[in-house]
C-alpha cells in the first residue's frame, strides 16, 4: 500500500519489492527443500504420526504467533515487525532499492522464517513429488504474497479509480491494524500450536 501510493513510480516499486520476496522465498524453497524432503523420506514408515519436523516447526510457529498477538495487547514493539527506517525508506527509495527490501525482509523475520519452513516441511512430509511439491510450494508464495499482489492487480486494471480506493483501504489499515494483528496472530497462533502439539505427541504415543 505505502508503495503503490508513492507519488513517483509507485507501481514499478511495488511489483520489484514484491518481485524481491518471491525470489528470496524460491531461494530458501531450493535450499531447503531436499533437506527436509531427506528428512520425511527417513522418517517415512517409522511411526503413524506427522513428520516430527514439521510439528516442531508448526508449534515455534504458532508459539511466535502468540507472542506476537500478546505484544500487539500489550502495545509492545514486535521485533519481526519492518524497522522504521525500512518503511521510510521504502517511500522515498528507488525501484532497484525496494527490490533489495524485498530481498532482504523475509531474512530477517523470524516468524516468515518458520512459516515457510512450515511450508515446505508440511509439503516434503506429503511425499508429493517433485512437479507436485514444487506446484505446491509456488501456492504457498502465491497465497503468502496474496495481499500484497491483490492491490498490485487493482492498480494495474483500474489505474484512475485505484489510487482513491487504496488510499481509503490503506488508512483503514493504519487505523485498525492493531486489533487485526492480534485477531489473526491468535487465531493461527493456536491452530498451529495445537497441530504441532497433536503431531508430537502422536510420536512418542506410536
């Protein structure tokens, strides 16, 4: 949003930020894919439960989710939120410099970290394949990056009447972004961490 509406090449930034996460999530995909696609594959017969690594994952992951929801109630400063200095940058920066933040912010948050470890252990545990895996996993960044792409595509299909309507949704956003993070952070935050409870438990019980 804060990219799209820059005064000064808003879209072109937008798209080479979001350009900057898709390639840094298809990297981490290719490198850690076949370790953990060795991993499910060895422990593949052993007992009737999930894969011990992704519920392990999934229950930091939802551990991190809690944490987060706990100092949004609190007023806390989230250390996986953007610095400050990113998102002011990020407004005033050029398109090669938003695409350097793209590169850069999925490396330095822990919780995209997890999730996307998540991602692909949950996907290598399937025993897909490889086509299906990797159509699998290019989902998941879909689906991941969908709420940055939707306003992407509006802009581009409706380039006038956009900029009013993004504008209206971005200070809906700013306004409200509190009770939204705490809501969706405890919500996936105790999905997850009963999923990945279940899941080790079903270890030791089989």
């Amino acid at each position: 949003m804060l990219l799209l509406n820059s005064p000064k090449q808003g879209l072109l930034k937008a798209v080479t930020y979001v350009t900057g996460m898709t390639i840094t999530r298809l990297l981490q995909g290719l490198i850690f894919s076949w370790v953990l696609a060795g991993s499910a594959a060895s422990t593949e017969g052993s007992s009737g439960g999930k894969n011990p690594i992704v519920s392990t994952l999934l229950l930091v992951l939802g551990i991190l989710l809690l944490i987060a929801a706990y100092k949004k109630w609190r007023k806390e400063e989230d250390p996986d939120d953007p610095p400050g200095k990113w998102l002011t940058l990020l407004d005033s920066s050029t398109p090669l410099k938003a695409l350097g933040i793209g590169l850069g912010l999925p490396l330095i948050a822990a919780k995209l970290w997890v999730f996307t470890l998540s991602a692909l252990a949950t996907i290598a545990a399937a025993q897909l394949g490889q086509p299906a895996s990797t159509i699998a996993y290019l989902l998941f960044i879909l689906l991941a990056e969908s709420l940055l792409l939707l306003p992407i595509v509006f802009r581009i299909l409706m380039p006038t009447r956009s900029q009013s309507v993004l504008a209206e949704f971005s200070a809906w956003l700013t306004r409200n972004s509190r009770p939204i993070t705490i809501a969706v952070s405890l919500v996936f935050g105790l999905l997850f961490l009963h999923s990945g409870i279940s899941g080790l438990l079903s270890q030791k019980i089989s």
